[in-house]
C-alpha cells in the first residue's frame, strides 16, 4: 500500500479569487499548494479589458504573503462589446491565458455575459486565429429548460454550433457535471478539454438534497446523478489529457450561503489535494494524480509542467478549519462528510 506520493506542484485552472478581504482570506489557501491558477473575471464589475487584468493581477500578487509563490493567470471576461484587437494585445504580452464566456445569467455575476452569441464571433474569430483558449460556462440560462438538463442542451444547442462555426477555436469545458459533457470532450480529439472540480467527484444531488437542503454543497452548475459523478470520476482518474482540474472553489460568506436565496459556490481550496488524493486513492488510481492536478492542464494551455514537486502522505485523519475567516464574514470549507488521510507533506 502506497502511503507516499511524489508528484509535481499542482495547478488550478479555475479559481475564483475575488477581490480585497475575501482575496486577502482565500489566496494563500490556494497558493499554499498550488504554483498557478487561471483566475476567474466575474468580479463586480468584470474584468473586461486587458487595463482591468493587469491592475487585477498586481492586486492578487499585493495580497501574496511573502514567503509563498504562486503565479495568476489572468483572463478577460467575454462581452458582447469586447474588443478583439484589446484580446489580442492582452494575449501578446502573455498577460491573459484564456477569455472566458458566461451566458447572460448562468451563475454568480454573469450579467454582463453574452446573450447574443453572433455578437462575440469577431472575438471568437481573433481568438482561433491566435490560438487563445475560450474558457466556457455551459449552461443554458432558458427558464423553460430545467436545471439538470441546462449543461446537455448547451452542447447541442450553443457549443458544437460555436465549434463548428469557428475551426480552430480552442475550448475548455469548464466544471463539467455529466456524462454528456464527458463524452462530447472524448468524442472531440482537438482543440478541446475539460475541467473537473473537486466538489463534483464527490457529490451527487442527492447530497444538496437528501436529509434537509446542504446551501454548502450548492454550486452551478449543479451536481448531477451519481451516474454522471462516475463518469466524472472515470474522466478524471484515466489519465485522458482532455481532462484537467479546475476546483472552481468559489468563496460566499455564510451569510450569503445560508439564506433564503443563498449564492451558488463550494471552497475547496483548504483541503483539495486532501480530498482529490483520498477520491484518487479509492478509485484504485494514485498513480493518475499527478496527470490531473500538474500535467494535462500545462499541456492544454501551451505551458511547462511546474518543475517543483509536492509529496502527499497518508496517517493520521487530516485537521482543517470547518471555516476560514476572511474581513467579510466566515467562509465554510468544503465538508465531504468523511474524513481524509491524505495530507501535503
Ligand atoms: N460555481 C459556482 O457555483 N459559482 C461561481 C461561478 C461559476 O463558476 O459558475 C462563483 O463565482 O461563485
Ligand atoms: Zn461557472
Ligand atoms: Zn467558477
């Protein structure tokens, strides 16, 4: 039995970071582990021009304590008034990594998103051209489609229709929560990935749902059948270069959690690796770790593998706080409900 694993220093290829306290509260717990992360835009307002990026990233290094490293990738938020020639520029200098597309009201600060998808093709366009990654939330935000179904019918009805009208356009599924979205990314051998968060190996519905409603274990898109978390889990676990994490740890305070109407989002940032190499472990596949968290991300963005390693060990059951404190409020951690044995050395 293995009770030590060696692996390079992972990265993140979605994160939410936010902004000023909550940036303070949640940066070193991802940076504690992780070399990069793409950072995700959605902040209020959006981060829409290259300007908005660059001032954005010296925010997140400002907030770095000194004796850690870590490195923010930035993107641009798409718009329908994106300007293609800004993308570009922002691109050259290796400023942003990826654009990312939030359908007008799909998640949590999406308003600015893009309604008309013929709006953004010039964008869509300059991007192919440049061979910068597209970044998307697939959901489709029609009230009449329900919940469940939103991820299956963007593929059909926005994605492949973008793909097939912009050849060369390179695609990341981000946080993707079924088996169709597995099996578009297999069915698809170029210029497409994946991300797969942390939550979404662990939780089905029923965990949100069974038992009295879990506001910490709702997120968007939302957790699906356990068969699409087995999917998720075969995905993650099979060493397939399309599929990469992106934990999407997402930070609300409680109090925006635990409302009527509470905030979709699940922090995992404190115990993801701790969780991954306990998923990993019982999926009989250790020895795929380290493709998912530090080797096929890298490679889908054109990037070096990090050259630092982590080593994670097995013992005793891992101690994390139930909540960080960040200047805005208490912010729940991610509870599996088992525990884990697995911690970075
Ligand atoms: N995943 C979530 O449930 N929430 C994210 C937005 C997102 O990634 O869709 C957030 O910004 O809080
Ligand atoms: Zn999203
Ligand atoms: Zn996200």
């Amino acid at each position: 039995m293995t009770h030590s694993l060696t692996i390079r220093r992972p990265d993140d290829w979605h994160l939410h970071l936010r902004d000023g306290a909550m940036l303070q509260a949640v940066l070193p717990e991802t940076a504690r582990h992780f070399a990069r992360a793409i950072i995700m835009p959605n902040l209020v307002p959006p981060i829409v021009t290259g300007d908005h990026a660059a001032a954005y990233r010296e925010r997140i290094l400002a907030a770095l304590p000194d004796d850690m490293t870590f490195e923010p990738l930035m993107t641009l938020y798409l718009t329908e008034d994106t300007d293609p020639t800004d993308v570009a520029a922002a691109h050259a200098t290796g400023l942003i990594r990826a654009v990312k597309l939030y359908p007008a009201g799909a998640t949590t600060n999406s308003s600015s998103g893009v309604r008309d998808f013929d709006k953004v093709r010039p964008v869509l366009e300059k991007m192919a051209e440049i061979g910068l990654p597209l970044c998307v939330h697939g959901e489709v935000t029609e009230a009449e489609i329900d919940i469940f179904d939103r991820e299956a019918v963007f593929i059909d009805r926005v994605l492949d229709p973008i793909r097939k009208t912009t050849p060369g356009l390179r695609v990341v599924m981000e946080h993707i929560t079924t088996s169709n979205g597995v099996d578009y990314v297999k069915a698809n051998e170029k210029d497409l990935g994946a991300t797969i968060t942390t939550h979404h190996l662990i939780i089905n519905r029923n965990h949100i749902l069974v038992g009295g409603i879990k506001p910490h274990y709702y997120c968007l898109p939302v957790a699906k059948r356990e068969e699409h978390r087995l999917a998720l889990l075969t995905a993650a676990t099979s060493g397939d270069a399309r599929f990469f994490l992106g934990t999407d740890s997402a930070p609300h305070t409680d109090s925006n959690k635990e409302m009527a109407c509470g905030c979709a989002g699940c922090f995992t940032a404190t115990n993801t690796m701790s969780l991954l190499a306990e998923m990993f472990e019982r999926a009989d596949a250790l020895e795929k770790l380290e493709a998912f968290t530090s080797l096929n991300g890298p490679a889908f963005y054109r990037l070096p593998a990090n050259e630092e390693t982590i080593t994670l060990t097995k013992g005793d059951e891992v101690v994390y706080p139930a909540k960080i404190e960040s200047g805005d409020g208490p912010v729940t951690v991610f509870d599996p409900g088992f525990p884990l044995h697995w911690r970075v050395a």
